[in-house]
C-alpha cells in the first residue's frame, strides 16, 4: 500500500508535491498491476525510489538537456522533470511495456518537455547530444559508462545513481573508464540533511572529442532486446513520443533502486 508522503518529501519537491504525489500513485496502482513496479515496493515509493531521486536534482542545472538512460519506470527522468521544469528531458527506454507506461505518465503529469525515445543507447549514440546523462541501477558501472557515454556531447556528464557499494564499484571499473576516455571521475552524496540516507552518485565527464566517444560507443555489450521500429533523431522539444533502453528489474524494484543491484537491460520484456 502506497504510504503518505514524509515530512522530507515537501521540502524536496515544494510546489510540485501534488504532481510527485500523482506519480507516486501511478507507480504503485498501475505500475505495480502492469508489472512495472515490484509489489514489495509499493509502500516504500517515496523512502526508496522518490526521494532517493529528488536528491540528485542539486546536480542538474535548470536548463540542460538530459537523457535518463534505461529509465525504466521513469526514475529518476521523471522525478527530474517535475523539479526542472525548464530542462529537457529523454527518457530512453527500449522495452515496450515499459515505454508504454513512461507515456502515459508523461501525458498524466503533462510534463510537454519530456519525450520517450524506445531504443537502445547504442543504437542512438552520438544522436542524442545530452549535456547530462543519469542512469539508475542500470548495469555495472563499466558497461554503464560506455552505454551512458554515447548519448553525452562531448565534455558532458554523466550521473550514476548507486548505493553503498559505489565506492568499491568505481576502484574495480576505474581502469576501464579510463580506457573510455572520461575524466573527473568521483563518488559523490547529495542531500544530506533532506534524505536518510543521502543519495550516492558516481559522476563522471564524457571525452571531450566526439571521435572518442563514437570509437567506444558500441562497446560493453549490447543494452537490450530488439525494440522494433525507431523514431528519428531526438529533438529538445515536448511531448511524449518516440521511442528507449532499459532494464527489466531485478527482486520486483520500481524502475531501478538505490540499492547495489544492477538492472540489466537484457533482461525482461
């Protein structure tokens, strides 16, 4: 059962509670019946999943475009969108049911700079030019990188949300993200004092040359199932439409978590 927003809640989200509170009904009725959403995560929608997202919004500046890469039931791409909404969002997922659903969220919350593009990341790198890439519990932070790499502009960053685990996860994958070519590599919390526990993000800049970043975009496996037809390059216009790369959950999570688990876009349907 969906649980009453914490005190927390109003603080991060201020005039756009009621819109986060109409989220959260959404992804525990019809995302939890449709399959999107575990039912064991249905009455820790705003604890685990909402707040946890609404944190990362201090990293995102109020105009940019974004790319929430395999965003899954819509965290944290729509969270983002409600919190900015001067900023352009792509929700890029390449599971139908999942695509489906972030639509008509998009529509209920008339959200018009939001579009779902459905593919896989690296059937798109190097069109969608986002000036920050964010991803959660998406894949290890290796293949993530060279997924999440290719949908940044060149010098763009790209923003990990993981958990407990990030900061061992960085020193394994580090040498591979150097071979990728990004630079400013850092484990970082955002919103102490507003969520318990903060919010732990692994941010790291794209290579600055476009070159680099098409030589490495179609490595580290492939990021999801065939999603069928493919809409034209993204734009950083309105509604909902297109078509996006994610991850079917793992343990019944809503889109993704903030815990070490990792959604692999291979999985599901």
């Amino acid at each position: 059962m969906l649980s009453e927003p914490p005190p927390a809640a109003a603080a991060l989200f201020g005039t756009a509670l009621p819109a986060a509170e109409r989220y959260a009904a959404l992804l525990a009725g019809p995302g939890v019946t449709r399959g999107i959403v575990g039912p064991a995560e249905a009455g820790r929608i705003w604890d685990r999943h909402l707040l946890n997202c609404a944190a990362i919004a201090d990293l995102i500046p109020p105009r940019c475009l974004v790319a929430d890469l395999g965003s899954g039931a819509g965290l944290p791409g729509i969270v983002l969108a409600l919190l900015r909404p001067e900023a352009d969002i792509i929700l890029v997922e390449s599971l139908a049911r999942r695509a489906a659903f972030l639509t008509e969220c998009v529509t209920d919350l008339a959200l018009p700079r939001v579009r779902i593009l459905r593919a896989r990341a690296e059937d798109v790198a190097g069109e969608v030019g986002a000036d920050i890439v964010t991803a959660r519990a998406v894949a290890p932070l290796a293949r993530l990188a060279a997924w999440a790499v290719g949908l940044c502009r060149p010098g763009g960053t790209v923003l990990a949300i993981k958990g407990a685990g990030a900061a061992a996860e960085t020193d394994r994958d580090g040498p591979a993200l150097r071979l990728l070519g990004v630079t400013d590599l850092a484990v970082v919390e955002v919103g102490s004092g507003k969520v318990d526990p903060p919010a732990t993000v692994v941010r790291f800049r794209a290579p600055a040359r476009a070159s680099a970043r098409r030589d490495l975009s179609g490595r580290g496996g492939r990021s999801g199932g065939r999603s069928g037809s493919r809409g034209g390059p993204p734009d950083r216009g309105g509604g909902a439409g297109g078509s996006g790369n994610r991850a079917s959950g793992r343990g019944g999570g809503a889109g993704g978590h903030g815990g070490d688990g990792h959604r692999d876009s291979r999985r599901g349907g």
